[in-house]
C-alpha cells in the first residue's frame, strides 16, 4: 500500500510529464500554422552550469524569461531544501 507523500510524488511526476507533452503539442501545432519564422528560447542547467541558449528575431526576451524562472527555481529548491532540514 502506497503512503500519502508516494502518492503525491507519483500525481507531481504525472503533471510534469502532462504539462511538457502539451507543450511540445503547443509547439508542433504552431509551426504548423506559423509563416516560416521560428524563434526560441530557453535554459538547460546541468550541474552548476547553466547552458542559455535562443534563436531567431525575438530570442533575447524568452531566453531571459527563461533565466529568470530558471533563477526563482533555484531560489525555491534552495529555501525549501532549508526548510525541510530546519535550517530556516
């Protein structure tokens, strides 16, 4: 029998996977209907080392958009990581 917190983590992993197969959904459906012009953004942190990259006329703002959540997702693992081990 499964406990409450596997079972969370199982719910948290399904909407993980839902919400990125939507999005690549979003994303194959408007290049479909788009003109040709394709513009992209995005961040891939491996380890310590964040790799930013973009392509296209309009990169500039959805790579920094893509910093910044990348910056508050850090921020939110460190303080939530503090605070299961009591440190805040």
């Amino acid at each position: 029998m499964a406990s409450n917190s596997s079972q969370f983590v199982f719910k948290l992993l399904l909407l993980g996977v839902s919400l990125i197969s939507l999005g690549v959904i979003l994303i194959v459906i408007a290049s479909v209907f788009s003109d040709g012009s394709v513009n992209l953004g995005g961040i891939i942190v491996i380890g310590p080392i964040p790799i930013i990259f973009g392509a296209g006329e309009n990169a500039w703002p959805m790579t920094l958009i893509a910093t910044i959540l990348a910056i508050a997702c850090l921020i939110l693992f460190l303080l939530l990581g503090r605070q299961k081990q009591g440190g805040l």
